[in-house]
C-alpha cells in the first residue's frame, strides 16, 4: 500500500479498523509467542475490520490504561487478550475500569457463571476476581472455562489463553460493523525481489486502491517472493493478479497464484 | 511483578530497557506470524535490557515516524524489525529519517557492501535503494545477505526475516550497555491458577524485587500451571522458589522447579 493511502489508517463508519492490545510480561520476556494476533488480523480483515494496530504492554497498571486510551481513541475497535484470571498479575480490569473513569463491581451475572462452573467450595476469593467487571459493560460468553471477556464502549476485553479467545471472538464477531470484507490473492515465484521490485512498484502505482506486499521466502531450498494482493474489489484483484502474472513471466519467473494471502 | 514496581517502565542507567517496532501490513493481517519480539525478548533480557513494550504497525509513514518517535524518547534502546528491502512497500528507512530530522543518503559504505555481494549488473535501482541509510547512521553488518541495518541515535534498524535479524543482533550485542542480566526461575505443578493465587499473590508481596507470573497451560491431556520468578538477586530467586515449591506441596501439589522460563 502506498504510504499515504487514505484508508489505512482514519476508520469511518463504511471502513471501520481494529486494534489488537496484547497485555502480558510473558510475551515481552519472550517465554510465551503470541498466537491471538494473527488470528485476530486474519478474522477481523475477513469480517471487514482490518488491524491497524497492535501494542504489546507489560502487566503494569499505567502502561495498560495509557494503551487503552490510545488505541479505544483511534480505531473503531480495540482486543485486548491477557490479564482475566485470577491471579496476582491479572490487572487488566482494573485498569480499563479506571481507563473508562468507572467502578469495577462484581458482576452478578458472572459471579453467577463461576458459580454454576465451579464445584462447591471451589469459587474462592481469587476466582471471584475474576468476575469484577468494570461498571456498564456487557459480558463476552467463554463457553470453555466459564470466566466471562466484555465489552465496554469500543473495547473487547479478552482472555490470553487461545483457545478461550477464539471461543470469545466467535461469540462477538455477529456483533461487530464490518466494511467490506478484505479478499487476497498471491503470486508466488522464486525471481529476487530486487529483480521484480521496479515493475511491482509501477503496478502498485497503476492499482493505489490495493494494497501489494512483497515477502521473501526461503523454502525447500530455494529463495523465492511471495506477492500479495489484498483489496475489497475482487475484479480488480483479479485484473492486478493477472498482471502481476504476466510481469513474472515477463521477467523469466514460473508465476503461481493462489487465492488468499497463504501462498 | 506489582503493578508499581518502579524498575519496570523507567528506565535508568543502571536499568536499560528496549522496546520492539514491527514494522509490516503482513503481521497485522495474519499473514506472517512474528518471531522477531521472541528472540529480542530472551536475548536482551539476558543482556540485562528487558523489553518493555512492542509495537505492531503497517506500512504507512505518518504510523511508523509517530511510533519510533514515542519509543525512542521513552526507552534506552529500540529495536525495529521490517521494511528495509529493495521493494516499494519497505519505506522504514525514509520514515526513520524523517522521525530523526535528518536526511538519507546514498551511504557509500552500503553501496560497496551491495557491489560486493551482487554480480555485475544485478545492483539495479530497486537494491541500491537498500544503501540509503539515514545521515549520521551507523551501519549494523548484516552477514547473510549484505544489505546493512544501521544504528541511529538509541534506534537499531534491523531486518524483518528472522536469520538476518538474529544475525544483526549478535553483531550489535556487545555495543550494547546493559544492567544486570536477568534470571528466571519456574515452579510448574497441576494444580489450578485459583487455588494457588491467594499464596502466590502473598509471596509477590513479600518479594517486590522479583517479577512473578502465573502462566496456565494445558498439556498432554492435563491442566497445569508455570510460575516464573524473575530477578537480578539469583539468591533471593533461589530463596522465592524454594517458598514456593513449599506452597505447592502444602496445596497438594507436586512442584517441578527448573531453571529459566520455559518449564
């Protein structure tokens, strides 16, 4: 994409975008690789809400809150993932509480959740944390270990573990204002970039309502690049694809295509 | 950690911290899954310089010159990975020049480095944009495919591939000015996160110079938790797990205690 592209960074109403806060000292220390935004970015650009934006903060309380009044301020909508659980680390509601200038209550909806999950005996004080949620907001279903997400404003406060969040996700998603779905097609071969860079630059040019990504690759052995065309206009996809195509050929590649941005 | 814990967002002489910059549509899509914040995350926590903060954004000016700006003024080193290759989304230089006030130039020891590397007559246009370094710069060596990163001021502008980029860390590594190395321990056992955060949150309060986090996981067909205890002091981590090895049995636990983070 050009680097002024008018779309790419001001959400409006017919062309919303997504921000994604991944909160956790884990993924900052390196211990633990984070799997929630590539799913969020692949999920929200095929429901119309492309990512514009993630922040990876550590489990303190005013980088948090800094982060959410940023991001929530900008983009049509905002995922944090980590920091629901019970314990000691766990901040996340707190801070968007005090993000929002709210209360952070027990939510008797969730206590209600814990309760009718937990064996007698077993909701102690520190899983009842998990159901302080901050005043106003509206509970996010996690049919996988009961501890609820919510949405507050433009805000999607989600777990970190990733199959919770994947649960969560698919539960909001129908509830979300999507644009147009963003669609892909790719064109793979194993020219240089540095060969095909000055073409793919003018088709970039001809086509400034796609957006064209060049990533090198080395597979089985060989280099190669991977071209990826993305745009909501599926006839013009097809007809930049096409020459991309011919560009590859043009320039002693074997071009192959694919749909989507996989290839 | 305690959310005030003073050490972890302001960072002193004695307390270096870095911060990450991806720079890439390909990551906030899905696409390409990162594996740049990982390795910085380990390698410069074991040089004493943990990351703070990271962020993700596309390849638009106005997003990567606002980014690095705000990094750079907050931390004492940042990191960004991508957009340094020969196409026409790879705009991190320009940006980076931008962000600094300076000029980029055509940097002489760059195009030799690139005449070295190349054949005769490969060094088209689209590759020599890859010797424009921002002014006042200093190259990084990049001993795999030659185009250089460089440093400016506290920013390291490195490759987005990750063999380059571990390459370019390591050549940067001893330049670098870090506090003491960070050491890691993990307590891992079966038991559930909330039967154990009452104790665990206790034992942070008694250790405020240590970071501890509560890490579920689900393996092999049984739940289970990874505490990891991080610090400068290796006594008073030894000290830590040795309390919380205790707590685990007392719960009824079977604690297994390893070295590092990754248990």
């Amino acid at each position: 994409m050009s680097a002024d592209h008018p779309a790419s960074t001001n959400p409006t109403a017919a062309n919303p975008t997504a921000a994604v806060l991944v909160i956790g000292n884990e993924i900052l220390s390196g211990r633990t690789k984070d799997a929630n935004l590539p799913h969020l970015g692949e999920t929200l650009a095929a429901a119309g809400i492309p990512v514009r934006e993630a922040r990876v903060v550590p489990d303190v309380e005013a980088e948090i809150i800094d982060a959410v009044n940023a991001l929530r301020a900008k983009h049509s909508y905002v995922f944090t993932t980590g920091g629901i659980g019970p314990t000691h680390d766990d901040i996340t509601s707190e801070c968007v509480a005090k993000a929002f200038g709210v209360a952070l209550e027990l939510n008797p909806d969730a206590v209600a959740r814990l309760e009718a999950h937990y064996a007698a005996g077993q909701l102690n004080e520190a899983r009842l944390r998990m159901a302080r949620i901050p005043a106003g907001a509206t509970l996010v279903d996690n049919p996988i270990s009961a501890a609820p997400g919510y949405r507050i404003g433009n805000v999607f406060v989600m777990a970190g573990v990733p199959n919770i969040m994947r649960a969560m996700l698919d539960g909001v998603l129908p509830a979300l204002q999507g644009g147009p779905p963003v669609h892909a097609r790719t064109v793979s071969c194993e020219l240089a970039e540095g060969t095909i860079a000055a073409e793919l630059g003018a088709l970039q040019d001809r086509y400034g309502d796609l957006e064209i990504g060049s990533y090198p690759y080395f597979r089985a052995g060989y280099f190669g690049v991977s071209l990826v065309l993305r745009g909501t206009d599926e006839a013009r996809l097809d007809a930049a694809t096409a020459e991309l195509a011919d560009i590859v050929r043009r320039l002693g590649g074997t071009p192959t295509v694919t749909l989507g941005a996989k290839g």
